[in-house]
C-alpha cells in the first residue's frame, strides 16, 4: 500500500486507506501474548480483554517502562497529544521495541462538536476509526444505563416515600430514606454536549409521574461511574466502588447511596463488560487500547489503571495519555493515578506547539471554526519566547514528581527554525530534553527523535515522590496544588465550598480522600483569558464535589461546567453516509 500524504487527504480518508491491510484482533493479540480464551473479539479489527486472568498469569513478570504524554497549555484546537502519543507509539515499533499505548475513549459530544473524536490524525492515528468514534464496544452506553438507573432508583423511591405510608412502603419491603429534594448530588447524563439540559424539572403532571423537582443533566464522560472505570483495579473493587456512590442527602443530612437504593449490584452489572479493556491498533499496527474517557477538567482525564497495568505487564515500553496541560492531566495522573494505582512513571512527554506559545505570548485569540489570525503563520521569535514561560511552567511542574521531562515539538508547516530553536533553547535551560517529532506527516518514521529521546529518559534514574500526602488536610492540599502546580498566590472560597471544606477537613473518612481539581484547561488558572504563567491572582473555590466511590473530593474553580454547550459549527454538520460506498464520511 502506498503511504497517503497527510497533506492531501483528510483524517478519516487516511484511516480509511490505512484500514485496507490492517492487522486483525487476533493478530495483535497473539503478538502481546494474550491466549484465545482471553481475548473477547467485538469484530475481526477490534476487541475486549479479559486483563484479570492475563494479570494472574503474569503476576511474576516484570513491568515495563511507564511513559506518561502530557502537554502546555494547549489553545481550542489541541496541540495533538494524542497525535503525539500514537506518533510516538509507532516510532517505539519501528526501533523495534515490543511497546503499547493507551488513551481516552471519546465522548459522542466533543466528536459531534468541535474538538474532533482524538484519535490522533495525519499519520499517527488510531484504527479502526469508525468503531472507535462511534461507541466503540458500548462502554460508554452502559455508562449512562447504570448511572441514569442510579437516578430511576433515586426518583421512583422519592414518589413512592411521598405517596404511601409507612406501613404500606413496609408491606413493600422499602425503607424510608427521607431524601431531601434540595439535596440531590447527582443528575441525569447524556453523551452530546446539550447546555439545554443543564437544569431542568421532572416529574410535572400527576402522583403518577414522578416527584416534581429540579434536576440537571452533564455529560456521560464527567459521570462519577466513568471515574471509577478508570481508577477500578478488578471487578471486585469496582463493585465496591459503585456501592459507595452518594446520589443524595436525607432531610436529616446523612448520604444516601447507591446501596441504600439497592441499586448498586443492577449498576455493576450494567458495568461489568465496561472494565475489560479495549484493544485497537495504530495505523502501523501497534497495539492500543482505548479505555475509559473521563474529561481532565472536569473529572480525572485518565485512561484506565486496568488498561495500564495490563500493558506494562504485555511490554516493554508502555505510553499512556492525559488529558490537556501538565497542570490538570498530569497532575491528576501524578497524585491520583500513580497513588491509586501504585505504578510510578519513568519519564513524562509535554507536547509544545508554536501555536500554542504564540498565544501564550500575547497572540489574538485561537476560536475554533474561524482562520488563524496571521500572527500563528508568520514568524514571530519574540512571541514565542514570551510563550515559553507556560513551557517553563510544565516542566518544572513534571520535575517536582521527580521524572525526567522529555518536550515533544509537534510542528506545523508554517512554524521556522527560528522559532523552534528558541523553543529548543529554552526547554534545553529548564532541564528538559527536546525532540522535535514528525509523526503527524511520516508517522513512526517522523518520530524517532522523539523516541530515542523518552528512550534514554527511560534509562536514567528517577526519584517519583506525590506532591502531597493524604494526611494533610484538603485546604492545605488544594492551595499546595494551586501554588505549587497553578502559580496561584493563594486560594479563596465561596462560602458553599468553605462550608463543605470544613465537614470534609472534620471527617476521618472524607478527609483521607484524593483531590481531583476541576477548572479550566485553557490557562494556568481559573480564568480562561490569562494566558502564559499568570502571577499575581488567587484560586477560587465555589464548590466542593465529594465522589466516595471514585475516591475523591472535587474542587471546582472558576465557571467550568459538567455539561458542556454545542457550538455554533459543530462537526456533525460535515459527519455523512456515503450510501454509494457504503461508508461513513467527515469523522475528524
């Protein structure tokens, strides 16, 4: 097969080629070693693994290096991480290294919107592309079945304790939680970006249609059950997990959980296929798996541990991604992931784009679906100099946990030598090591800087150390995190958030959980508009989300929100069936 030129052929036209002589899932299972009786085919292209019984049997092998890709703060459009990651997957294979990769599932709202599905693109993409943005293996479908059961559960109990008496709600064998209706924690989910539904009110009309209350959707992938997907180790920690989830409060203020509904073990079976992960392949054949999609600003921004600790058991050099810049994704990687997990990384990618550092040093704003302002096309050193202090900032937020940063430069046609010199130099300054990586034009070929880079990254010693111990109290941990990590000068709470900072601070049990930090991924802080490496600003706190089964508390900043809105040009204007062909066209 001829290789397609990237700058000929849109994303989905490549894949499409690519997928003529792509590897089949039981070719790729038999070169990681899986056995047929652990491998659970969804097609002849991809699949499901059944990771607990492979883990059993290679408890005793060694774990491969661990490679986490991370970025700066990227503008709208993504500085192509995830490019990246399989860029650099493909060039681990062509140095013949036994390697695997993992990323994020995609949700259906940023696929249908305007970020695209992340699946990588030029020539570093992954396949199947089709499967792999539309469902996939349906976990993200069982996803909103077990969480929106959680809210049936929750709803009909609720109309039920209002229309009957004790003695009846007994003859029935219910218990009466006494939920409070103004202290409901969770809403529905749906996976599209749809701000229509962010509050909303159910059951108008009679005693028959439910309890009339507020409520509110959010997007699947913020969903509390997509988190513990990614955090689950097996299928008895996640059960667990799922029991513990908090949907409510009673009038007297106690949690109402999911056990108490009965409705934890229905959950799980609705999840039980979800934590198996998902194996698909690069367009060079190297094996991928696609598990979990939680977003990182505004949940956990990981793939999943069990996705994780299957491949270092299955290779040599595993390369697993977060989500946006170090200071949301790796951090949530580093003090969340690696502590839950037990796994300590070797060496950590941040992905820089002179688009991206432009902006950073004062450049127009970079609005998706409009033309880029000349100032990203023409040659500006000064700018991107200026750029470099968010660089700066990410890799010395990857030296505090102690791993050796290694900076990707995903390049465009129109970036110079110049700019990328000065990029080089300043990186260079910081302690980092620098390639620059062609991936997304020659695929594998395009990224053997890069590769022997993370290679010799890899070989050095590391010292990984969290950035924070769980016996501190959360208000200390959360301003650790926003000075040490953000550049914050301090923090401030609304008084929601410090009313429920000192419940969480006063309980043994809340307290010891993880901090999963939710704000923009856009800037440094919690404003979307300060660019580079703001100095001179405070964090605040408006709220303060307890997730018991996941196992964290998180702290929103900012105006984020857990539904995202649709854009005015989203891609599903441009997603069709060619009938003719018998394909789907316009997936970026």
């Amino acid at each position: 097969m001829q290789t397609p030129d990237p700058s000929k052929l849109a994303d989905w036209q490549i894949a499409e080629e690519c997928e003529k002589s792509m590897k089949t899932v039981y070719q790729l299972a038999e070169e990681l070693g899986i056995q047929n009786n652990e491998l659970l085919p969804n097609s002849h292209y991809y699949g499901k693994i059944d990771f607990e019984p492979v883990l059993e049997r290679l408890k005793n092998r060694p774990d491969g290096k661990y490679i986490d890709v991370t970025a700066i703060t990227p503008t709208p459009l993504g500085e192509g991480k995830s490019t990246s990651t399989i860029g650099l997957l493909q060039g681990l294979g062509r140095r013949g290294k036994k390697a695997t990769g993992a990323i994020r599932q995609p949700s259906g709202g940023p696929t249908m919107n305007i970020k695209g599905g992340a699946a990588g693109g030029g020539l570093s993409q992954c396949i199947p592309l089709i499967p792999f943005s539309f469902g996939l293996t349906g976990d993200n479908n069982d996803i909103m079945n077990a969480h929106n059961l959680a809210m049936v559960a929750l709803t009909a109990r609720m109309q039920h304790e209002f229309n009957y008496d004790d003695a009846m709600l007994a003859s029935k064998n219910i218990r009466r939680l006494n939920i409070n209706p103004r202290s409901v924690e969770m809403g529905w989910v749906i996976d599209f970006c749809a701000q229509s539904l962010r509050n909303i009110m159910i059951g108008m009309g009679g005693p028959t249609d439910g309890f009339l209350m507020e409520s509110k959707f959010q997007i699947a992938a913020s969903s509390e059950l997509m988190a513990i997907l990614a955090v689950s180790s097996c299928m008895a920690d996640m059960r667990k997990r799922i029991g513990k989830i908090v949907i409510a409060h009673s009038k007297s203020g106690d949690p109402v959980t999911t056990a108490d509904l009965e409705v934890d073990g229905a959950m799980t079976a609705w999840m039980f296929n979800t934590l198996k992960p998902n194996l698909l392949q690069t367009l060079e054949g190297q094996p991928l798996f696609v598990h979990a999609g939680p977003f990182a600003n505004i949940a956990i921004g990981q793939s999943s541990i069990a996705a994780d600790k299957l491949a270092l058991k299955l290779s040599d050099y595993h390369v697993t991604e977060s989500g946006f810049g170090a200071d949301i994704g790796f951090e949530k990687f580093w003090n969340l992931k690696c502590r839950i997990s037990g796994l300590k990384p070797h060496c950590a990618v941040i992905v820089a784009t002179v688009r991206a550092l432009k902006s950073h040093g004062g450049g127009p704003p970079v609005p998706p679906g409009h033309p880029l302002d000349p100032v990203y096309t023409e040659e500006n050193v000064a700018m991107v100099e200026k750029g470099c202090a968010n660089l700066i900032r990410h890799i010395q937020t990857v030296k505090k946990a102690g791993i050796n940063p290694v900076i990707c430069i995903n390049p465009f046609s129109t970036d110079t030598k110049a700019e990328i010199a000065e990029i080089k130099r300043q990186a260079e300054s910081a302690g980092a090591r620098v390639a620059v990586s062609h991936h997304w034009l020659k695929g594998g070929a395009g990224a053997l800087e890069l590769t022997d880079a993370v290679i010799d990254a890899c070989a050095e010693k590391t010292n990984f150390k969290f950035l924070y111990d769980l016996d501190m109290p959360l208000s200390k941990r959360i301003e650790t995190i926003a000075k040490k990590v953000y550049g914050a000068d301090g923090v401030k709470y609304l008084p929601d958030a410090e009313e429920k900072l000192k419940k969480i601070d006063n309980d043994p049990e809340l307290s010891k959980l993880g901090t999963c930090m939710v704000k923009t991924h856009l800037s440094l802080s919690h404003d979307p508009n300060l660019k580079g490496a703001p100095t001179g600003w405070v964090l605040p706190v408006r709220d303060i989300i307890v997730y018991r089964g996941a196992g964290f508390v998180v702290p929103v900043a900012g105006a984020i929100s857990l539904m995202p809105g649709t854009a005015s040009d989203p891609a599903f204007r441009r997603i069709d069936v060619d009938l003719a062909q018998r394909r789907v066209t316009g997936v970026f």
